[in-house]
C-alpha cells in the first residue's frame, strides 16, 4: 500500500530517471564515453573514501577544500592546524588509509589488552555487566513507574502536564532539564552515529523498494504475497501470544480483508477464467484443483477469525455462539467515525500501518535515542550530586584532630629491694622454729581440747622472728663428676658457664597474713624431712643440664684406621699426623637457647609436627620469608575480626549472578566505563585510532563517523 | 539592706541589657570549643596578640553569621580512634614495600597492610561494645580488705551477688577437689573417698549426685557440661551429667591430676607411674603417653595460651611438656623443696608456683625468668589465677587471695582472707563470676572476691547464659574449629611462619639445580649510555651512587626515628609543664 507521498516521490524518480536517460543519449552521442560520476545524496556507509567529489561538478578535489574550515574553527589546536599547513604544501601524496576490518582490529585488541589488566588488577569483578543494583532505589526511579491511578491523582497530572509543570523530579522545570541535557562530546558521537546508521537504512530501505517495484514478473508478485501472507499468519499468530493488543488490531485488519472479499466476486468462480476452468474440470485434474483452490481461498478469507485474548472478549463471544453467524456479520466495526457501527468500547482506534512509510519507524528509534541519552543524563546528574556531597567531606577531614591518650606505661623495674636476711636461712629458722613450737605444744598438750584449733597470731610470730638469727648455709658443694670426661674440654670452662650461686638467687619477701593457718606441726615435719631426703636438688639439676649440653654438641667423627699405613697390634696407637687428617669435626650448632638462664634447660628439638601445616615454599611475588609472614600476620576468621571485616577478607574474586548469562564486552560497555569512572579518565578511546602517521589524521578524523555507526563489536571481556 | 539595695537594682539592670541579646544556642559554643580544639598552636599563638578586645569580640559575631547560613557538622569524619586502643589489636609489625619492589609484590603488600590496618580500627572501634567493668574491694582508711570478713561482704551486696557466698557441709567424704565448667554455670567436686557431685551452682540445682566407692583423686569436666571425666583409684572414669557411666578408659590407669585442653579436646592426665598421656575425647583416642620418668606426678597445670601442660616434680623441677615429644620441652629449677602446687595465667604470660621450701614464686614463663618470690609462712598447697589475675593461695586452713602479684613488685599482703574448716584440697576461680571456690575436708566453700572474673564474655566461646540449643551448636562448631594436637607447641605463632629449615633446604637445592640463586638481590648493572658518558669513571661513579643507597636508607630511618623519640618527650615534658588537660577544661574561666 503506497501512500501519496510515497506515489510523488515515484513521480519525481520517474522524471529523474528520464532526465538521466536523456542525458546518457545525449551524452552517447559524442562517441566518447564519459566517465560516470557516483553522486553521493544520502549519507551512508558505503561511502568509499577513494571517491571523494567536490559537489557533484567534475572538479578534483583539494585538501585545501576540506581543510579551509580548519583555520576559522577555533576548537582545533594551533599545532593541528599548522601541521595541516604543512601538509597542505607536501606534494607527495598520502599513503592509503587501514581498511575497516584492520582498525577494528587494532581497536579490539587495545581494548583487549586494556580490559584485561584491569580485570586483573580489579579486587572483585561482577558479572553480568550493567546490573540493576539491588536495595533500596532512587526516589526518582520509583516515581517514574508509578502511575496516576485515582481521579483526583489523574486531575492533579493532568493540570501539572497542561502547566508544563515537572512531575517526577519536582527539583527540574523542563526548560532546566533541557539545559542539563546539553550532550557530552562523546555522547553526541553515540547519537550522530546512531543517527547516520537509520539514514542509511532509510536509503537501503528506499532503494530496494524502488528496485522492487520494478518488476513486473507477476510470478514474482505472487510469490512474494504468498510468502507475505504466511509470514503475516505466523505473526499474527506469535502476536497473540506475546501482544494480544496488537493481535486484536491486526484482526480487525483482517476483518477488513474478509469484508471485502465477501464484497468482491474474486475467488467465486464467476469470472471468464473460472467458467472456461468450470468447463475444463470434468476431464481436467489441474483445472479442478485451481478451481478448488479459487473456492478454498475465498473459503479462507471469509472465514471469521476468533481469537480469545481478553475475559471480557471470550464471555461476550461466549454468548455470541449460540446466535447464528449471520447475525454477527455486520457487527466487528471499523470504522470509529460512525456510531451506529460501535461494537466494543474498549477498542482504541487503529494505528496507521508502518509497512510501507518508513517515517514513523525512524521516529521511533529517535526516541528510543532520546531515551537513552535521558538515561546517561540521569545517570551523569545523579553522579555529579554524588561528587558535590563528597567533596566537602573530602575537605574537612585532615582538620579533624585526634584527642590522644597519653599511655602510661608500666615500667619494667628490676627489684632492689634493700631487704637482706631472709635468704638462704629459711630452712634453718624453719627448724629452730619448729623444734621450740613442738616443745610448747607438748607442755600445753593437756590443756587443750581435741575439737578446737590453735591460731597463731601476728605477735606470735614476731617473736619467734626475733629469737631466730640467720645462719647463711654454705652452698652445697659442687661434685666433680665425670661428665666431663667424656669431652676433650677442662671442666673449668663450664664452671664458668653455671655457677651454682646464681642458681635460686631471688630474694624472698615475706608476706604478712592478717591470721596465720593452724599448724598441724607432725604433717608439716613429716614434709619437711620428705624434702630434705632428695639430696641436693641444685646439683642434681646442675648435672642434669650438663648432660644435655654435652648431648647437643657436635660430635668429633674419628675415621682412623689403625694399622692402615704403618704397624698396628695391641698398645699401639695410630700415629699424631693421621688422627689430626682422619678425624672430622662438625660444625658446631647454634647457640643454646638456655646460656643464660643457669636455672633452665629448653630443649633444642626442633618440632617436626608442626612442620606439616607450616608453609614451606615462599609464594610468589614474596622476596624473602618476613615479607610474606608480615602479610599472613593478620588472620580472617570469625573468631579474631569483626564481622564486616570477615567478609570484606573473604570476598570472592570473581562474582556471577545465577542463571543470568554473561555476554561478552561490547563497545558500549566500554563507553560507559569509560564515562562513569570520570575520575580515572577514559580507558580506552575507541573512536580514536592511533597511529604513527601524522599525516593520517584528517582521514581518521573522516573515519569516525563510520566507526560509530558500526553495529555492537564483540569485544573479549 | 541599705548596702544590698543597689546591688540588687544594678543585678536586675544588668540582665536587662543582657535580654536585649539573642539567646545563646548550644552549638554555638560547641563550634567555638571545636574549633578552639582543632587549632591549639593557632590559639596559643595568637594568645599574645589578641591582648586588645577588640578583635576578640568581633570573631564570634562573624562565626553567628556564619553558621545561620550553614549547620556544620561540629565532628566531621571519622570518630578518632585512641592510639590506646589502637595498639591493643595491633598484630606484629607492619611491613614496609621495599624500594626496587616489582609491581605484583607491591601491591601484595599494600593490600595486605591495608586490610590488617582496617581490620585493627575496626577491632578498635568495636571494642566500644565490651561496657561491663571489673570491679575491687576498697577498704576505709586504715582497713585492711583482708580483714572484711565475707559475711560482711555478702550482707553488704546485692541479694543475687551475696547467695553466691555459701558453703556445702560434707564432712563424711571429705577433702574435695573441684572443677568449674568453662561457662562458669557448672560446678563439679569430687570428694576423696569416693563422692561425685555436679551442681548448677547458681540455681543450686543438683544434676547428680554419687559415690564410686573408690578413692577419688581428681574430677574434671570435659568440653561441655554434659560429661565429665573423674579418676579413680585404678582408672579413668567418664561420666554423663546425670551420672551414668559412659566409659571406663583402663589405658589411664593410676591418674592423679587432669587437665582438660578445651580447643584441642584433649584430655591430658598425670599418673603416680610418672605418664602423662593425651585422650582426645572428640574421638577417644589416645593421642600420646610420655613416660616422664620423674616420679609420681600430682602437680600439673596447663597454659590456656599454648596448650602446654606444666608439671611439677618432688625435685623442685617444672617441666613444660606436649604431646609431640617425648622430652620436656623446657625444664626449670623453681623450687629447692619439692613443688607443691602451680598455675599459669590466661594469658600465658606468668607462672606462679609455691613449693615446700614456703616460697611463692612467679615467673615471666616467656622467658623463663623469676619475676619475683615471696615467703609465706606455711607455705602454699594450693594455687590459683583468676581471669583478672587475682591470686589465690591456700595456706593450711587459710585462703588468701593476692592482687597485682603478676606485676614487677611484689606484695607485702593479701587483699583477702578467709579461713575454713579443715585442709584445702581444691581451689578454683568461677569463670566470669567473682567467686572463688574452695574444696576442702568439711566439704565445698563458695567465696566472693570482687573483681575476680572477666565481666566481658565472648557469646560464641564461652557464654554463661547459653541455652540447650545453643550449646549443641557451639558443640558443632567447637568440633569443626577443633585444633590439631601436632600445634601444641611452645610458640602457637609459629603456624604462621614459614618453616625455615625445610625452606633452606628447598632454596639450596634449587640454588645448586638452577646455578644461581633466585632470591638474591640482583647486583646493579650500569647502563651504557653513548656520546661518551660511559666512560670508567662515569661507570664507576653510577655504581657508586647505588651501592650506599641501601645504607643511606638505614641511617634516614634511624635519624627519623630519633627526632620522633625526641618531639614525643618534649611533648610530654610539655605535658607535665601544663598539668593534665582534661575535656572538662573548657567549661572552665
């Protein structure tokens, strides 16, 4: 169905055409052929750069031409400018420009390279890209899906609406909102690309429509509405489905169809064609199929369609059934304009068809643009009020001062205390003690009674202090055992090392009890000898540790072979100079741990347990062992950290969402990439193509234009 | 009146003219204490000049201005985190990125740094939420603490707090040893001849009651309050709490003294045969038996910090031990006489031991130095640190309990007293409670010394008020966050240290298979550069400059570290010079 536009516009190719004819006899007639000029009137991708005209006359074309408006912009840096001067005077011409295939492949390996060491840098990285974050939502956001619902809501819109006055971000007029869209210069080369991309469509589009009205095959033409119609059905009847709508406007379409076919006498087997087949199909088994099929068709389109798409449409049809066909014939309406032929109210009025005017179609993509860009604007604004919140913030927080406590610290003194007596002489005035105490006790035995218990008070025992006077008792001799026999070394050597006075040295300190314990003098004597019958604790120790140094040094490993080289037999020795060469010392080991605290053995056994669960290898980017057990120090569970900080440690690498599927990278991933994270600049400029060449740049610059428009490149992720 | 009348009339004037200015409004003197704060050196610097007050009275006035515009906040950022608080949760030392460091290391280590810095704050910050404080006994002037008798302390408490000093007179099978359960809820004793108790001590509520008909020589609760182990004449026993009998283990035969590991689930018991041996009791295996060979071993404790078990001999030796080898880890003279008793505090930092020469002596158990020693009068038989570090110490018939005696000097008397009936036998603090149990031969005492317990407790550990459910679920965790015992040792750090001696052995191999060594440092090599500037001499002064760089690097170090030390004690010269300030000061005029 061609529209009247459509029918001028075939008009004015017509005389275009003939006027072009006219030309080419006119221009045959010189007998020398001239050679065609492409003109260039819709813009398009299949614009070849080696074919540049200058306006459609058959002049060259000059750099000067393309570059003149160069030197009267004043965004173009001065350096471009002269170089293009430069270049403008260059005789030499220019090398060829990358074909298409090689930038986008340049360009994709870029972005590959970039992506990818991002990635690998990045703590955490979401997949799929571009999720709706969850939680809470923007305020704007959820107003913008609400809908007016009750009157007065509907009278209160309709009023604001009327006004011009703005409705969901009560902030903005619309007049603001327009001059907060002014685009960014990349989102400007988004949409001149995205604008470019539908006029060359169109001018596909319109070429091929031309082309196709041209033939006349009426095959062809048959064919393709054949094809057509079943397209149509399959459609329609997805349409039904997925957009009942919709489906009931193209019923409605098609009940048009069927009341003309029932208008017309087509496919009713009156025609001369019909008759002469009529006569033809009593012998002939073709004739008869094609009449057949005349009736099947016309069968066909006046069958009335019925399609449930609403509860309201399936009752009314419901009732419908049971009155007879006829009765309904006349009932589904087309025409709005007349009342008498209302059918359903609920019907909105049916669209103008977009199948042959291209119009209303790129007028949709426009808006779908105009959404778009709404939403980068929204997305920019609400960033930028973001930025404004923090920076202040930012400012003021080096001027907050930290009130510190000082920390007192408790100073490791050494005890000095000036109290002397009390040393060694315990034991002795424990004994003179208990000797006088047991004397006492057996006087006064008679006198007390079993049940009660004798308390010793404070006076008590000042007196019994001052009755006793301190013996110091001679330290226990040092036995000189044979331990050191089985080394080399003197013995003197070692009694330097431990000295038995500075084992036990610590002075003691008595401690005052407000009551003292009831003494129950037998056991307390019983216990005392019991201590005193393990002879000298001290030097037993002493000898104890002796024993375990002397296991830890290293060995002497004698490899002599007696009479190996000179006489051997009983009483002879081998010789000084082959025990000196056959006599191997090792290595001696680390210093004990215990040197210096005489009253302390610490074993030097390494503990191979533990080795087990012990890393033993450094990881990798660690260059020595501190590095790497500085960065461990730190545990990550539950036990030691808060909870926050337990999953902040522990979160993973790599996040995907379930069942969503992960879609490669496309170019415009990036560009939102690149427009969101604003503080980093842009990572990767894909309209840009960087080359050595500075020559090139001016047909770079041309390339641009294709390079947006280029549909979504898959880029690796 | 004549005198008071006008100065009456001239107060009254006087607020006049003061209504006449608008009301002060609170933020205004915050902001103005705030900001008075954020600049001190400003203010002291500008003390002098702003003699004339003039210019003193005008700044307010522009501030007012200012602040109807706008509401500031008076505290912006982040609350400040005291340096206090901040270097309680400091872990080890912070690592440095070396200079010639490569990329990947870089920012191995920075991430690293960051993420244990934020995880200090935030331990920091959250250690606000641990509000319960310890409290002391504090005497009147000229009173001792040690003389306030406990009925005088319980009648003086709250009800709750004083019907937690009671005593249970079981005098037939007596003397009693004790155990608390790890929540501080249960209370098990177990009397020498024989009888077995378990009580939920605070209720009073009897869960079992016993008698095995054998000597009894130690009790222990095992990780819940649902078994316990006791050890009997011949053999260890384990009990359910209602009683029941569950096992009798034959392989621990002649047990004198239990310690319960409860991390490890290992139960680790002293015989008279001189063995000590490992029964973990999530498997009921025996984990390890080590013959001593020092003789019949009665005295032991462990270190909660370590897991190593302590053990004191009749020689006057302690010896630290664990499962892994067969030989004491660390061996001590402590004691001329025999040891008698032993305990080491919760942080693993200090041992206390008394012995039969009378003296009582603690020890830094890091390093295995005597802090100091003290003379009681009869000596020790009993020993016992609480949470907070609070000593006890039976003497005879005679509790004392010792406060600060972990510090670096010792003390002179005991913060309290209190006598009982008969020996003591058993002694054990209540954990998270401040009360002190006793075992001893007329049967059990229950004594309240404030500031005894812990008054923080972590819920998912150790929680007193936890419910039947919440025990089994802590079971289930304890269980899977359960600790090998191949990591007892005397270091626990040492998990997270590479081992040095396999890696040495690795690294020398790899040396010898490669013929170089990967690790070391690479040694500068000049580049050559042309036109002449690669000459000898330019080469050499190049590999000059390098080679001290590293040397360089050490004395900025040292000589900044220097002029901190020297600005911090100027500080708090400076400090003491001006008196303490307080927050209170701006209030003052």
């Amino acid at each position: 169905m061609a529209t009247a536009t459509s029918s001028e516009e075939t008009l004015f190719n017509d005389d275009e055409r003939k006027h072009k004819k006219l030309l080419e006899a006119i221009s045959s007639m010189g007998g020398r052929k001239r050679k065609k000029q492409s003109e260039r009137s819709e813009a398009s991708v299949q614009v070849s750069e080696f074919f540049v005209n200058a306006e459609g006359t058959g002049e060259k074309v000059n750099i000067s031409d393309l570059l003149g408006t160069v030197e009267k912009t004043s965004g173009a840096s001065n350096k471009t400018k002269k170089q293009l001067r430069n270049l403008q005077n260059s005789k030499g011409t220019l090398a060829l420009p990358l074909n298409k295939q090689q930038t986008e492949k340049i360009q994709r390996g870029i972005a590959y390279e970039k992506t990818t060491k991002e990635n690998q840098k990045a703590e955490q990285i979401v997949f799929p890209l571009n999720q709706e974050s969850s939680g809470p939502k923007q305020v704007e956001q959820v107003v913008a899906g609400w809908k007016a619902q009750t009157p007065l809501e509907q009278e209160i819109f309709r009023l604001l609406h009327s006004n011009s006055q703005p409705v969901n971000d009560p902030v903005l007029t619309p007049v603001e909102e327009a001059s907060l869209k002014a685009m960014s210069l990349e989102e400007a080369k988004i949409r001149r690309a995205e604008l470019q991309k539908t006029r060359a469509l169109q001018s596909y589009y319109e070429a091929k429509a031309k082309r196709e009205k041209n033939i006349k095959s009426k095959k062809y033409h048959k064919i393709q509405k054949k094809g057509k119609r079943k397209e149509f059905l399959k459609q329609f009847e997805e349409m039904v489905k997925t957009n009942p709508e919709g489906a009931l406007e193209e019923l409605k379409k098609m009940e048009l169809s069927r009341m003309e076919e029932r208008m017309s006498l087509k496919h009713q087997n009156s025609g001369k064609w019909a008759k002469s087949k009529a006569i033809m199909a009593k012998y002939d088994d073709s004739a008869r199929k094609a009449m057949q099929e005349q009736l099947q068709m016309n069968k066909d389109l006046t069958q009335k369609i019925v399609v449930p798409s609403d509860d309201e449409h399936e009752s009314n049809e419901e009732g419908l059934e049971t009155v007879p066909d006829f009765v309904n014939d006349p009932e589904p309406i087309i025409d709005p304009v007349n009342p008498w032929m209302r059918g359903q109210l609920t019907h909105e009025e049916p669209e103008v068809s977009c199948v042959t005017t291209d119009e209303p179609q790129t007028a949709e993509q426009e808006n779908e643009e105009e959404e778009l860009i709404g939403e980068f604007e929204r997305k920019r604004k609400l960033r930028q009020a973001d930025e404004e919140d923090l920076i202040p913030t930012e400012e003021q927080k080096p001027e907050s001062e930290v009130v510190e406590e000082d920390v007192v610290e408790v100073s490791d003194k050494e005890e000095e205390e000036d109290e002397e007596e009390e040393d060694v002489s315990e034991f002795n005035t424990l004994f003179r003690f208990m000797r006088s105490e047991k004397t006492l006790e057996e006087d006064e035995e008679g006198l007390l009674n079993e049940g009660q218990i004798r308390v010793r008070n404070i006076e008590d025992l000042e007196v019994l202090a001052e009755d006793v006077d301190p013996q110091p008792i001679a330290a226990p001799s040092l036995p000189q055992t044979a331990v050191g026999e089985a080394t080399s070394e003197p013995p003197n050597k070692k009694k330097s090392e431990i000295d038995l006075k500075e084992v036990l040295t610590k002075d003691a300190k008595v401690v005052q009890v407000p009551f003292l314990p009831t003494v129950d003098h037998d056991e307390q004597i019983s216990i005392i000898k019991e201590a005193f019958a393990g002879d000298d604790v001290i030097s037993d120790f002493i000898k104890d540790k002796r024993k375990q140094e002397a296991a830890g040094k290293p060995k002497v490993v004698d490899l002599t072979l007696p009479g190996w080289g000179e006489w051997g037999g009983v009483g002879l020795k081998p010789s000084r100079w082959k025990r000196k060469r056959f006599r191997i010392k090792m290595a001696s080991s680390p210093p004990r741990q215990d040197r210096k605290l005489p009253d302390t053995i610490i074993s030097e056994n390494r503990n191979t347990s533990i080795a087990s669960h012990q890393v033993s290898q450094l990881p990798f980017p660690f260059q020595n062992t501190a590095q790497f057990e500085s960065c461990i120090r730190t545990p990550i569970g539950q036990t030691w950290n808060t909870q926050g900080v337990v999953k902040k440690m522990t979160k993973p690498k790599v996040i995907t969402k379930l069942g969503a599927i992960i879609e490669p990278m496309v170019k415009e991933d990036f560009i939102n990439k690149t427009t969101t994270s604003a503080g980093k600049g842009p990572a990767i400029m894909l309209g840009e193509n960087k080359r050595a060449n500075k020559g090139r740049e001016w047909s770079s610059a041309k390339h641009q234009g294709r390079r947006g428009s280029q549909k979504r490149k898959k880029q690796q992720t | 009146m004549s005198a008071v009348m006008p100065e009456l009339l001239t107060s009254t004037h006087v607020e006049k003219m003061k209504k006449k200015k608008p009301p002060k409004r609170y933020w205004e003197e915050t902001e103005n204490t705030d900001q008075s704060q954020r600049r001190p050196e400003e203010e002291e610097g500008k003390a002098g000049q702003n003699q004339n007050e003039s210019t003193v009275k005008e700044r307010p006035l522009k501030r007012k201005n200012d602040e109807r515009l706008e509401k500031k906040d008076p505290f912006p950022g982040e609350a400040p985190i005291p340096h206090k608080q901040l270097q309680k949760f400091q872990r080890g030392e912070k690592c440095k990125v070396p200079a010639g460091a490569r990329r990947r290391l870089k920012e191995a280590i920075t991430s690293s740094e960051a993420m244990s810095e934020h995880a200090q704050k935030q331990a920091a910050r959250y250690d606000l939420l641990l509000p319960e404080d310890a409290g002391f006994l504090e005497g009147d002037e000229d009173e001792d603490t040690n003389t306030i008798s406990q009925d005088d302390i319980a009648d003086a408490v709250d009800i709750t707090s004083g019907s937690k000093y009671f005593s249970l007179h079981l005098s037939q099978f007596g003397p009693y040893r004790l155990d608390y359960s790890r929540t501080g809820r249960h209370l098990l004793v177990g009397g020498k001849k024989g009888h077995v108790a378990c009580i939920d001590w605070q209720t009073k509520d009897l869960m079992c009651e016993m008698n095995v008909m054998e000597t009894v020589n130690d009790v222990k609760w095992l990780h819940t309050e649902a078994m316990f182990a006791v050890a009997q004449k011949r053999w260890l026993y384990i009990y359910d709490s209602k009683g029941v009998e569950l096992h009798c283990v034959k392989k621990f035969n002649d047990v004198l003294r239990m310690q319960f590991l409860p991390y490890h689930f290992l139960l680790a018991t002293a015989s008279a045969t001189g063995f000590l041996q490992y029964l973990d009791v999530s498997v009921g295996k025996e984990v390890a038996a080590i013959c001593t060979k020092m003789g019949r071993l009665d005295v032991m404790a462990q270190n909660p910090h370590n897991a190593v078990i302590h053990l004191g001999h009749p020689n006057g030796t302690i010896s630290l031990w664990s499962p892994n080898q067969k030989e004491p880890l660390v061996k001590m003279l402590c004691h001329r006489g025999a040891v008698r008793s032993l305990t080491v505090d919760k942080t693993g930092t200090y041992m206390v031991t008394s012995g039969l020469d009378r003296k009582l002596k603690v020890y830094d158990i890091r390093a295995f130095k005597p802090l100091h020693s003290c003379f009681l009068p009869a000596g020790a038989s009993c020993l016992s640190l609480s949470q907070r570090g609070l000593l006890s110490a039976a003497t005879g018939d005679i509790v004392q309990v010792y406060q600060n005696i972990l510090g670096s000097s010792p003390v002179s008397k005991p913060y309290m007293a209190h006598r009982l009936r008969g020996q003591i036998w058993g002694l054990a603090y209540c954990p998270f409670e401040d009360v002190l149990g006793i075992g001893h031969g007329e049967g059990f005492t229950s004594m309240i010394v404030p500031g005894a317990g812990e008054p923080n407790f972590d819920a998912l550990d150790t929680n007193p008020f936890r419910s039947y459910e919440q025990r089994q679920e802590w079971e289930v965790k304890a269980l899977l966050e359960k600790v090998q015992p191949e990591l007892i040792g005397l270091h626990p750090e040492q998990l997270s240290k590479v081992d040095q001696a396999s890696f040495e052995q690795r690294h020398k191999e790899q040396v010898e298979a490669l013929g170089f060594d990967p690790l070391a440092k690479v040694k500068f090599k000049p580049k050559t550069k042309k036109k002449g500037r690669s000459s000898a001499g330019a080469i050499e002064k190049r590999k000059r400059k390098v080679a001290h760089e590293d040397q360089r690097d050490e004395i900025r170090q040292s000589v900044q570290e220097r002029t901190e030390r020297e600005k911090e004690l100027k500080e708090k010269s400076n400090e003491k010079k001006l008196g303490n300030k307080s927050t209170l000061d701006r209030f003052r005029k």
